[in-house]
C-alpha cells in the first residue's frame, strides 16, 4: 500500500478558474444582454462572501453526510493570499464520497442556482452563480483527476492546504494529471497524519483582507441606506 501526495498546479488552475469565469459570464450576457452588469451592486458585495464560504460549508457537508466523516475530522480555512479557501478531510475516505463531496458546491449554488436564475431573470442569483462555478476549478481538476484512478483508493487530506493525499495499492508514479503534480509518495505504514489541528485556519494576510472587506462593505452600507 502505497501513498501518493499532489500539489495544485495554481497558476494553471487560476487560469482555468479565469477561463471558466469568462466562458460562463459570455454565455450568460449572450442569453440575456448586458442586465447581468446590474447585479455588480451593494447586495452582490455583501452576499459573495457568504456565497464562497457556504461554498467550502457544502464541501463539509458532503465529507460529513456521505463520508460519514465526524465533524471533529473536517477543517475549514482561509489563505486569500494563495487564492483558496477550503475544507480538508482528516479521516480516509472512498473515491466515490470524495468526487461526490467535491461537486456538492458546484451543483448547488453553481449549477442549480444558475439555472434557477436564468428560469426566474435574477441578475444577483445568476452572478454569484458564475462566481461560484469559477471558483470551482480546483474541484473540477481534483474530480477529472480522481475519475481516472483506480476504484479501490483512500482520499485523505494532511496540513497542505493546496495539495492532498491518495492511498492506493496501484502504482500511480507515471500517472499525469491535469492541473496537479506528484508531490511526494511512499509506504503507506510511514504516513504522517495530522492530529493536532485547528477546526478553523485563517491566515494572517486574509485576516486583514477579511478587515478590509468588512470595512468596505460598512462603508458602502453607510452610503447606501443614509
């Protein structure tokens, strides 16, 4: 038994989330006009933070409802400074609970909301929803990834925060896969597993971004309702 650990590819994953962005945004001012611009308002400000964090909320979900992973396994942070937030698993977990986990966000309060939207002409809901698809690319390149592995492995999430871990007894050594790269590997026996985590990392730069945005947003609210 072996484990392989990978590492986001982020420029190339930042890409894919822009590219996302642009393809998704296009498709939506083609289908209905410019109107979308309107939603760029107070009430977007406010509620697309939220939006990104229910995003990482959901991934807890799925790691809880269909992992049945204990909520004392998942850990939730923030680490603006490298474009992430995320929710890690720290208990094993089959391949089908990790692809199913990781598109919870996506269809929820991307594509479900999206289409909604699109049903009931919301400008607001339509945009958070492209925001959240785009922000899904590292869910997208981790589910094509694990689809191509074999269906015995273990998913497992460590300390890093832009990578994760897979157990397997196939030699995935010469397997390539888009948007990550083998990190390290090794016998499964001499795996470090966390156990002394925090529940909730937020980094000490997103900490002030986080100020900043709070502040803007009193700021804008100020404006807006006096």
């Amino acid at each position: 038994m072996k484990y392989y650990t990978y590492k986001f590819n982020m420029l190339f994953l930042n890409i894919f989330s822009i590219v996302l962005f642009i393809i998704v945004f296009g498709f939506t001012s083609f289908w209905a006009g410019n109107v979308i611009l309107e939603a760029f308002d107070y009430t977007f400000l406010l509620l697309i933070g939220f939006w990104l964090v229910f995003h990482e909320v959901l991934h807890g979900i799925g790691f809880i409802s269909l992992g049945q992973v204990p909520l004392k396994n998942i850990v939730f942070g923030i680490e603006l400074e490298k474009g992430i937030m995320y929710a890690m698993c720290k208990k094993e977990i089959s391949k089908l609970n990790i692809i199913i986990a990781l598109l919870f966000p996506l269809l929820f309060i991307g594509i479900v909301t999206y289409i909604l939207g699109l049903i009931f002409n919301n400008e607001l809901i339509i945009l958070l929803s492209v925001f959240n698809i785009a922000s899904a690319a590292g869910d997208i390149a981790m589910t094509l990834a694990i689809m191509q592995m074999p269906k015995d492995i273990k998913y497992l999430d460590l300390d890093n925060t832009t990578g994760f871990t897979i157990i397997s007894q196939s030699d995935l050594r010469e397997k390539k896969y888009w948007g990550l790269e083998l990190d390290t590997m090794g016998d499964y026996k001499d795996l470090e597993t966390s156990k002394d985590f925090q529940k909730l990392r937020i980094s000490k730069i997103s900490k002030v971004i986080l100020a900043i945005y709070i502040v803007l947003i009193v700021l804008l609210g100020i404006k807006k309702f006096i």
